[in-house]
C-alpha cells in the first residue's frame, strides 16, 4: 500500500467550539481523499519526469550519431566514385598494355619482360583497389543500415517524448487542482482560529502556542491535549498516514534540571510528550509515528521580542505523499 507524509507545522491550534462535528467530519474525510489522489499523481508525475529526462538525453545522443554518419556516409561516396574513376582509368590502360603486348611479343625478349612485370604490377594494383572497392561498399552498406534504424529508433523516442510530455503536463494539471481542492477545504477552518498554508507540496496547520506548553515545559495543556485528541481522530480515519513529531524551543536557554539538560533535550522530550498523547486511548499505530527534537535551531521567527518568540512553534508535525 501506498503511504502519504503529511507535514504539519502546528503554531496554533485552537478550534472554535461553533464548528459542527458535522461539518468537521466531511472536509475531513474530503481532505484525506485529496491526500490520497494528490500522492498517487505526485507519484506518477516524478516518473514521467524521470522517464522525460532520459528520452530526451538519448534523443539528443541518437542526433549526434546520426548526423555524424551522415557525413561518414558522404565521404564514404566521395571515395567510392573516386576509386571507380581510377579502376576505369587503371582497365583502360591494362588493356592498352595487353594489346601492345600481342603486338610484341614479336619483339625482343626485354621489352617483352618489362612490359609482362608492368602489366603485372598494374594487374596487381587494380586487384587491390578492387578489394579496397569491396571493403568500402560492404562498411557503406553497414552504416547504412545502422542509420537507418537509428532513425527509426529516434522517430519511435520522438514519439514516445511526445506522449510523456503531454502526460506529465496533465498530471501537473491534476496535481495543482488537488493541491487547491486540500488547500481550500482546510481555509475552511480560518474563522475557527486555524491557519492552513501550502508550500512544496506539504500542508501546514497552525496553532496557538498557549495551547501546548507553558515556557520550560513538557505539560501539555488539556486545551492542547483535546486538540491534539482530534488530530488523533483524523489519523485514525486515514491508516496511509505518517507523520513526523519534531519539538521545538525558542532560543532562550533552559536551566539544566534532573529532567532535561538543555533545550535539545527539552525539544525531544515536547515531541514525545505530543506522540503519547496522540496514542493514548486511540487506535493509532506507533509505527506511524516519529518524533524527533530540533531545539533551537530551526526557529520560525527570528526576531528577540517575546512576540517573536511566540511565533516558534513548540513542535510541528509534516505530513508529506510518498510513494
């Protein structure tokens, strides 16, 4: 089966109690069927790109060839028809040799021999060049095959490239519709106090940080605690699922005590706090779930004001498609 990771920065997250169970239940159930279309197209679009990337990298290699056999091709011509003008020139002149030999053989014995090693040697020089000839026309033919399945190997890629690009600028299409379909039925939830944003190809859900810790601590809030309950809920209902726990803290330094020695270890011990609290008393599988401490130094805000400071999440959870 197909799993989907869905990241989820919680900065805020304090539901108004006028939202209808009704109503939160159906775009809940909207939204996990987005998820579910939107991993299936990503999957399929980093194919086709990849399959994209690799024919047009061996259609441009496939040109290359092809036009450096073209130019074989001609010299190769060229040669032949001079070959065949100087084998025309070479019988022409042994049958002058052969028929001023008939007329002396009469003669003395030593033209007769220089004529008989003359005739020999141009016999010998038009057997190779015939040879040459052969051996020439034989490459021709050869080249000439392999270009032309070359070319036809390039048409059949052409053709293919073809499809895939206009597959994968339809999935692309596919892909952005479902992004705005999620993207518009989590905005739903704005007037609640829930802020939802996109960014490359993850959602993000944003909570108030009163509703989680308090400065220096691991307690969540029960406000907090029921929040988290209904993202519990939502896991629940869609097993395909994973997600990623990291805690956070802001960039003032924690006094080291028996239970944490600094803001990593606050860091860690807040996701983990957040990961019991989405098992507990739920059907939520462990395996489904990580959680991880970034400290301080992955900060939303990186202003100094207690403001700022308000604006770094306590922890985040993402949830991203993958295959």
């Amino acid at each position: 089966m197909n799993k989907v990771y869905l990241t989820i920065i919680v900065l805020s997250f304090l539901l108004n109690a006028c939202v209808s169970t009704k109503l939160y239940k159906e775009l809940e159930q909207e939204k996990a069927a987005y998820e579910q279309q939107v991993g299936q197209l990503l999957e399929e679009n980093e194919e086709l790109k990849v399959a994209g990337n690799e024919f047009g990298s061996k259609k441009s290699a496939l040109k290359d060839k092809v036009a450096l056999l073209e130019q074989d091709s001609i010299r190769r011509n060229l040669e032949i028809k001079q070959l065949e003008k100087e084998i025309a020139s070479l019988s022409k002149q042994y049958d002058h040799l052969k028929a001023a030999q008939q007329e002396l053989l009469k003669g003395s014995a030593s033209e007769t021999k220089g004529l008989l090693e003359q005739l020999q040697a141009n016999q010998q020089d038009l057997q190779m060049r015939e040879d040459k000839l052969y051996a020439l026309e034989k490459s021709l033919d050869e080249e000439r095959d392999n270009l032309t399945r070359l070319k036809l190997e390039l048409e059949a890629r052409n053709k293919r490239l073809i499809e895939l690009e206009d597959i994968l600028f339809k999935k692309d299409s596919a892909v952005n519709a479902l992004k705005n379909k999620v993207s518009e039925a989590l905005l739903g939830f704005r007037s609640q106090g829930l802020e939802v944003s996109l960014k490359n190809g993850k959602v993000y859900v944003s909570l108030d940080e009163k509703l989680l810790f308090n400065t220096g601590s691991t307690q969540v809030d029960p406000k907090g605690a029921s929040a988290l309950k209904s993202l519990a809920r939502v896991l629940e209902q869609n097993k395909d699922i994973n997600i990623t726990i990291e805690g956070h803290t802001d960039d003032v330094p924690v006094s080291p005590n028996p239970e944490f020695k600094d803001n990593w270890d606050l860091s860690v011990k807040r996701a983990t706090a957040i990961v019991r609290i989405l098992l507990d008393g739920t059907n939520v599988s462990p395996v489904r779930l990580t959680a991880a401490g970034r400290g301080e130094f992955l900060p939303v805000a990186t202003g100094k004001t207690t403001q700022d400071r308000q604006k770094k999440p306590p922890y985040r959870d993402y949830i991203d498609p993958q295959a």
